[in-house]
C-alpha cells in the first residue's frame, strides 16, 4: 500500500505548486501590461476628469451588463444548466484573461476549462464554444449591417484600413483557406478530427435550438454584447462632448471592431485604439476629441476592470472552479 501511494505524493506537490503558479500568473501580467502601457493610462485618466460623470456612470453600467450578456449565451451554447454565479465570475475572469493573451484565446481558454469541470466532455466544450463564437460574430455583423443600411453615409469605412492594404489582405485570406483545403484534402486524420467535431457541433446546435430558453439566451445574448460594447463607447462620446450622432459612434464602433478582430495582439490593445479613432474621425469627428474619447473608453472597459478580474481568476483557479 506504501509503494502505491509514494509516487503520488510528489504528483500532488507538483500539481500544487502548478496552480500556485497559474494564481500569481495573472497578477504578473497585469502589472507587465500596466507597466508596457503605463503612458496611455495617464493620458486616459487625465481625460477621465475633464468628462461629465453621470455619462461615465452610464459607461460602467453598460460595462457591466456585458459580462451578464456574455454569461447568457455561453449559457445559451449548451443545453445542461451551468452554475449561474460561477458562470458570472467565469465571464468576469475571462475578460481578464482575454487582455492578457491575445484576442480570443484568454477567453476561451477559461471557459472551455469551466465548461469541463462543469462535467461537460471536452468534445461538447469545444463544440459549444465555437457555436459561442459563431453567434456572437453573426451578432456583431448584423448589427453593423443593419447600421450601414440605415446610415450609409455615417462612416468612410476605407478609411478603417491603410491605403494598398485590401489586396494583400485578400490575398493572405485565399492563401489560409487554399492551405487549410489542402490539409483537409491531404492528411487523412485532420480530415476525421474536423469531420468528428462537426458532427458534435451540429449535433450541439440542433440541441440548444430545440429549447427555446436556450435559443433565446444564445441569441438574445450575442446580440446584447455587442450592444452594450457599442452603447458604452457612445456613453464616453456623449460626457467627452463628442460631436458625432450616437447612431454613428455605434456604426464606428463595431466597424472598428470588425476590423482589427483578426489582428492577435492582447485584447487588441493598440490595433482596437487606433481602429476606433481612425472610425470616429471617419464619422465626423475632431481627432483631439475623438482621441480623448477612444482612451477614456478603454480605461473603463479594460484597465479599471482588469485588476479585479485577474483576482478573480486567479481565485477561480485556486478555488478548481476552472
């Protein structure tokens, strides 16, 4: 009995110390981070004085409500009932995570590893986080479609990419999908693995649509998150004394964000700055205020949430939430 239990013994330490270390993790990168970034946080809390606070109040509140909106369509991607407090936190700390890493991959990271310690398969998981991802990009796109048709002269959207970038873009974009065909075609057990998880996530999707609560929650929530992003940004336009019509800094928004989605850097810190002035200058604003406007955003939405949100994973972490 000795002999079986002596090997586990430094199993268990080394999986302590491992989750000790992914505690401190997310504190280390946050101060990396603030460090890397620490010109573009005194210029964002310097304009954050000179603002009009009751429109900031309605700022953090739009903040707020788009981790509820998040929480409703992970809910939404599957059919078992997930723990709805600790779904919340999830949501919270994966905010977090999907600043620290690049864009996407924190986020999904924490929730595919909640989905599983849930009871969740990791093939279902994984079938329910793409169908996340899917609704939440067909959300965001209709929006902005929508938004164009009602307001076709809102916003320049050439002026969202560098001059002679199109082509190269389409290029590489023809590029991936040739070489993705060609593995597909080629290597047999890709083609089984891809073949495999479609399978699952039909099945998945099928399943969540089969109940209406869940249905709407998926929906309803994919279409709240980018919502409540775009209605945050026109909060800080309006207490910045920003001169573009609300309607047009939701467009400039979610063009913006459409166009740097593909762009791996930390939660887009850089590329989501630069894209959403570039959008609020295309709809008509001054540079100075649009400036001003796009880093006291960004302060409320990422800076100001991200210290509590990586406390928040790191106790997740250390409570085996996730």
């Amino acid at each position: 009995m000795t002999a079986v239990q002596l090997p586990e013994l430094p199993r268990r330490a080394t999986v302590r110390r491992l989750r000790q270390i992914l505690c401190l993790l997310p504190l280390l990168l946050v101060t990396v981070v603030a460090v890397e970034h620490r010109s573009v946080l005194a210029e964002g809390f310097g304009h954050l004085q000179n603002a009009r606070w009751p429109w900031l109040a309605v700022a953090v509140c739009a903040t707020c409500l788009t981790w509820v909106a998040a929480a409703c369509t992970r809910q939404g991607a599957v059919v078992e009932s997930l723990p709805k407090r600790r779904l919340l936190a999830t949501q919270f700390a994966a905010g977090a995570a999907n600043h620290l890493l690049p864009t996407g991959l924190g986020a999904s990271a924490v929730n595919l590893r909640f989905m599983t310690v849930c009871g969740l398969p990791l093939a279902r998981s994984s079938a329910a986080l793409a169908l996340y991802l899917l609704a939440e990009s067909i959300g965001r796109l209709g929006m902005l479609a929508v938004l164009l048709v009602a307001f076709p002269d809102a916003l320049r959207l050439g002026a969202l990419l560098p001059e002679g970038a199109v082509g190269p873009l389409v290029l590489a974009v023809v590029a991936a999908l040739t070489v993705a065909a060609g593995v597909l075609a080629c290597v047999r057990r890709v083609r089984r693995a891809v073949s495999s998880f479609l399978r699952t996530a039909l099945g998945e999707a099928r399943s969540v649509h089969t109940r209406p609560a869940r249905a709407l929650a998926l929906w309803g929530g994919s279409l709240a998150f980018p919502l409540l992003q775009a209605a945050g940004l026109v909060a800080v336009g309006q207490a910045m004394g920003l001169p573009v019509p609300p309607a047009h800094m939701a467009l400039a928004y979610l063009a913006a964000t459409v166009a740097v989605a593909l762009v791996p850097t930390p939660g887009g810190v850089g590329s989501v700055e630069a894209a959403l002035i570039v959008a609020l200058v295309a709809a008509g604003g001054p540079v100075a205020v649009a400036t001003a406007v796009v880093l006291a955003y960004r302060i409320i939405t990422v800076w100001l949430p991200l210290l509590p949100g990586a406390l928040t994973l790191a106790a997740l972490v250390r409570l085996k939430v996730i």
